[in-house]
C-alpha cells in the first residue's frame, strides 16, 4: 500500500523540482551540463527528452515510466531525506530518491566518476 509521500511524490510534477535542481548544482559550481549527464546516466534520458517531460509537465510517475534506469542504479547506496536509498520499498519513490542522491553528490562536488557508478 502506497504511503501518502509515495503518492505525493508520483503527482509532483518534474518540470517544477527540475529548476531546483539547477540551482542547487550551480550555487556549488558545477553546471547545467553535468546534472543532464547525471540524469541521463540514470533514466537514459538525453537533454531533448528532459525538456520534453519539462514542456509536457510530466509527473515523476510519467517520467520514471518512460525511463530506462541504468543497470548500476542499484549501486546507489546512501542516505538522502532521511532514507536510506537502497532499502525504500516502493520502486518509483526509490527512483525519485536515487536522482536526488546523484544530484546532491553532484552538488557536494563528487567526482563524475564516482557519482555515475560502474560495477
């Protein structure tokens, strides 16, 4: 049974959680750029298609659907908001949960390397 920020967290629409996204990458000095690369590393979504989803509102639910998540995702290991990452339950909250981890690695200024995991 899906909890109520599950739920809350399928109806969010991407295209308003993206630009924060962009500022919390650039208020650390790193760029627009690397948080496509990062985002494209896990959902197989390149620039056109993010800004497709951003343009169509989709929901974090539509996005994640249309997403191929990179088979290392399951490397992403961590906590972020409070929940360790690789021990949520349900599959869209923890997808949701993995980007928010790469972008605040990225945020932090981990190496690219590092954050785009290969076994």
């Amino acid at each position: 049974m899906p909890t109520t920020s599950d739920e809350r967290i399928a109806a969010m629409p991407f295209f308003s959680v993206y630009p924060h996204y962009v500022t919390k990458v650039e208020k650390k000095g790193r760029t627009k750029a690397e948080l496509h690369q990062v985002i494209e590393w896990l959902t197989g979504f390149d620039k056109r298609a993010v800004q497709k989803h951003i343009k169509g509102k989709s929901t974090f639910a539509e996005f994640f659907e249309q997403a191929r998540l990179n088979p290392n995702a399951h490397l992403i290991t961590g906590v972020i908001c409070g929940y360790r990452v690789e021990e949520i339950e349900n599959p869209l909250t923890q997808k949701a949960r993995y980007l928010d981890k790469l972008i605040d690695e990225l945020a932090r200024g981990r190496k690219m390397d590092k954050i785009l995991r290969s076994e």
